[in-house]
C-alpha cells in the first residue's frame, strides 16, 4: 500500500528501478550499435567477391544493419524516456511525502489547539462558577456588614482566571486557524505532485508509444511498406488539394487536436515544476533554463499555476470539440463524395443511391478520418520526442512536423483500406436501403446477407 | 553472364560470422525483453508500464526476427561456399573432350 495522509498519497513506481533500467537500455542501444556497424562492414570481409550474389548478400545486410540501427535509436529513446520518468517519479514521490509531512503536522497542531481550546472554555466555566460563588456570599454577607476577605479574594482569582482562560482560549483559535491553512497548502502540494507524477508518466507512455509504431516494422524491413508511404504521398497531394475531404479533415483536425494536448502537458509541466520549487521556497528554473512561464509569469503564486491548469484543461477540451467536428465533416463529406459519384449513373435506382451514399460515404470518410488520426497521434508523439532536445518549441515545432506527416500516412493507410474494403459496405448499403423500401421479409434475407459478409471477413 | 570472382573459404568464415551475430542480437533481443518488463514492473499505476511492456515486446520481436534474419544469410552463405566449390570441383574433375 502507497504511503498515504489526509488524501495525500505518494504516488506508486520504484524511481531507482526505472533509471537502473534506462542505463540498461543505454548499454542495450550501443551494443545494437556495435552490432550495426559490424553488420555494415560484413560485405568488406569476403575478400575479393564478385557477382550478382555479393552485390544481394551486400544489400540485405545493409538492410538488416539499418534494421538494428533503427532499433539502437529506439532504445536510445527509451532510455531517455526512462531516465526523465524516474526523475520526474522522483521530484513527484519526495514532494508528495514533504506534503504528508507537512499535513501530519498541521493535524497535530490542530489536534493540540482544538484540545487548548476545550481546556481554556473548561477553565473559563469554572472560573465562572467560582465567581459566581464568591458573588453570592459577599451578596449574603454585605446585609450584616462588611464582606469576608476571602470571598472578595476568591472572587478577584477567578475573575483573573477567566480572563487567563480568555487569553489562552484566543491563542489556540489563531493557531488552529493557521494550523487548518497549513494543512489545506500540505493537500494541495500533494495534489501537485500526484499530477506531476501524471504527468510525467503520461510523457514516458508517449515517448515510448512513438518508439513502438511504425519503428519496429520500419527497422525489421528497412523502411515502412511502400504502399503506405505512396499512399500517403497521394494522400498529401489530395489533402492539399481538397482539405475537406476525410484525409484532409483527419490531418487538420489531428494536427490542431496534437499540438493542443502537447501545449497543455508543457503548460502543466512547466507549471509543476515550478510549482514543486515554489512551495520548498527555491527559485531554481526548470532544466536550469529560464522558461516563458519564468519570463511572463515571474515568480509563480497559487493564482497563477490554478489559471494555468485551467487553462490545460480548456486546451484539451477545444481539441476534443475539434476533432469530434472534424471526424463529423470527414462523414458528410465522404457521403457527399459517393453521391457526386453516383448521381449521373442511370443503372442505380434512387433507393440504390441512397443506401450507397449512407454506407459507402460513412464507411469511407469514417475509415480515412480514423486512420488518419491515429497517424497525426503517432507521428506527433514522434515529433515532439524528436523536438524536445528544445524545450517547449522544438516539443511543438516537433508535434506540428510529426503530426502532419502522420496524418499524411495515416490518413493514406486509411483511404487505402476504405478503397479496398468499400465493396462491403456498397453491398450492405444498397441492399440495406432496398430491403428498408419493399417488405419487411426482405429485411431477414438482409441480415443473412451481412452474416454471410461478415463471416467471409472474419479471419478466425 | 557478369564475371564471378570468389573464395569460398571465406564466405564460410563469413557464415560463421553472420551466425554469431544472429546469437548476439538474440541475446540482446532478451536482454531488451527482460529490461522493458522489469520498467513497466517498476511504472506504478500512471498507466505508462503497459506502454513500456508494448515497446519492449515490438522491439524484441522485432530483434528476433532480424536475428532469424541474419542466422540464414549465414547459412545461405555457407550453401553458397558449398556450391561454388562443388561447381568447381566437378569441372576439374570433367573429362576432357
């Protein structure tokens, strides 16, 4: 179980276990670099070969060698992305404890206050009481005379008392009140650190999401299918042709959506960790670099950094609302694009042309919108690890180049597919629509007709 | 025909070279495996260990198969050692006319 206080817990993941592991993966990518460049240099030891076989045998093992090199790079990155995780777990997990510190001790603090609260209104009631009862015989006592010394003795201690009590009693309430304060600062620099530890576990999934797609196809063949990569060349000519096709709409929409998320995680990251240094009352910069943040925001007060988280999250929102109404557009539009296509045909009945408009054009621009955001979301990731040997801008510049690439070859890969699968829809679609307009018996032949579609696209 | 110029006894070092480096990137396809899993082990519940996982099992895989790879290109070129000195051993052999 995480250590954990007052909703305070520090986050969970072993720091020194992920750097031990990152200097592993360092070693793993020069020892794959060892065994590229001996991979490289094979063709020259075969002393003086000659023909057509040399000249294969010293293609494949500079494919094969690019391959590990490829694979060298990747663990390289993973090694990085390892390396920054553990320290940010790190700053996360000591910040979050200096946070449980704190708290336990504010609630002592409260605990002895509230206890010197009812201790000194204790001692004022029986200073009350006490006064009370001197009042009462010197009341008696001043009809026969004088009152007795003592009474009047009594009466001055307890009165003494109770302002003591008075005194004590006010005393505590300052120090519960502060102690209360301290406690809310401890919960909320724990709130801090567990976003941080989000964060930065956010940023390693990233990096290494990015090193995993595309990478290891890449490395095993030398580079990714070639029909991917024309396709998304083709796709790029179209999509700056025509932006308001299903490609078009996914590479816009995913790049804009990318580079909003990547602007919120700097903007909460930079944030923490300034955050992180403002509450143990440093003044060191993030990476040891002045940021923008540091330049327009200055010192960072408990204001600024709520602002800031707000508008994180208003970031992400508009990118989500983007790219639902992008996904939306790509749909319509690639119904519009089947309609175009089929309305001059004279061999379609109406019915035919609405059912393939309703399936085809769905299918396709759904296909090509989706594909395309998955490639705009990994080449983005790409991008910005690429870019973030420069904080902020080369993160951004990083996603804004990743993302449109990505989006090119996603979206390419997916009009692919949606050229090549479209028959299904077009056949469900048409038959849907002419079965919907006749009878209702026809609606089961239709069913059987997908079952048979499906069946005949199930690889299992 | 383009001219062929050959010394089988070195594309059978070559083999013997191609299939120790198959060994050695297998070697470090399990090393890479075996890291990864302990990283996402040691990710904690941020939801990056399964990220890690994926990457060290693509990445190994991938080894793998380049390994397999580089093991029958080895292998190819020891046949092909095999072959030229055969080819050529038969043509010695060959009566004159």
């Amino acid at each position: 179980m995480p250590e954990s206080f007052a909703g305070i817990t520090v986050p969970e993941g072993e720091a020194g276990e992920l750097r031990s592991a990152a200097k592993a993966l360092s070693g793993l990518s020069h020892d794959l670099e060892l065994a590229a460049r001996a991979l490289d240099n094979q063709p020259t030891m075969l002393g003086g070969w000659v023909g057509p076989a040399s000249v294969a045998y010293a293609g494949a093992c500079l494919v094969s060698s690019g391959g590990v090199r490829a694979g060298a790079s990747a663990a390289r990155a993973g090694a990085g992305a390892l390396r920054r995780f553990g320290e940010g777990l790190q700053f996360a997990q000591r910040d979050a404890r200096h946070a449980i510190a704190q708290a336990r001790d504010a609630q002592h603090r409260i605990d002895r206050a509230a206890h010197a609260i009812a201790d000194a209104r204790a001692r004022a009631a029986a200073a009350a009481a006490r006064d009370s009862a001197a009042a009462s015989k010197i009341a008696l006592t001043s009809v026969v005379g004088v009152p007795p010394p003592d009474a009047v003795a009594e009466q001055a201690r307890a009165r003494s008392d109770a302002a003591a009590a008075e005194l004590d009693g006010a005393g505590a309430q300052r120090e519960l009140e502060e102690a209360r304060a301290d406690l809310a600062r401890a919960k909320a620099a724990g709130r801090r650190a567990t976003e941080h530890a989000h964060a930065v576990a956010r940023a390693a999934a990233a990096a290494f999401d990015a090193a995993s797609g595309g990478g290891p196809a890449a490395g095993a063949n030398g580079g990714p299918p070639s029909g991917v990569r024309d396709g998304g060349w083709v796709a790029l000519a179209r999509a700056l042709g025509s932006p308001l096709t299903g490609a078009g709409l996914a590479l816009i929409t995913g790049a804009v959506e990318q580079n909003l998320n990547l602007a919120a995680n700097d903007l909460r990251k930079l944030f923490m960790f300034q955050g992180g240094e403002m509450m143990s009352g440093g003044s060191r910069l993030v990476n040891g670099r002045r940021t923008w943040v540091t330049r327009y925001v200055g010192s960072v007060t408990e204001e600024a950094y709520d602002r800031a988280m707000k508008v994180a999250d208003r970031l992400e929102k508009v990118g989500r609302r983007v790219k639902f109404a992008g996904g939306l557009l790509g749909v319509v539009t690639g119904a519009a694009d089947q309609y175009s296509d089929d309305s001059g045909r004279k061999d379609l009945s109406t019915t035919d042309k609405v059912g393939r408009v309703a399936a085809i054009g769905a299918y396709k621009g759904a296909v090509s919108y989706g594909g395309g955001l998955v490639g705009a979301g990994a080449g983005a990731a790409y991008g910005a690890a690429i870019g973030s040997a420069v904080p902020v801008a080369g993160t951004a510049v990083g996603a804004a180049v990743g993302a449109v690439i990505g989006g090119v070859i996603g979206s390419g890969a997916g009009e692919f597919i949606a050229d090549k699968t479209k028959g299904i829809p077009l056949a469900v679609g048409a038959r849907a629509a002419n079965i919907a307009v006749d009878s209702a018996k026809a609606a089961e032949d239709v069913v059987k007709g997908a079952g048979k579609v499906l069946d005949s696209i199930n690889p299992f | 025909m383009p001219r062929i110029e050959v010394q089988p006894d070195l594309l059978s070092a070559g083999d013997a070279r191609q299939s120790a480096l198959a060994a050695h990137l297998a070697e470090l396809s399990t090393q890479l495996r075996s890291t990864t899993a302990d990283a996402a082990g040691a990710a904690g519940d941020g939801g990056a260990g399964s990220s890690i996982a994926f990457f060290g099992h693509a990445w190994s895989s991938a080894l793998d198969v380049l390994a397999d790879t580089v093991a029958m290109r080895g292998s190819n070129l020891g046949v092909a050692a095999g072959a030229y000195l055969a080819t050529d051993q038969a043509v010695v052999r060959r009566p004159g006319p």
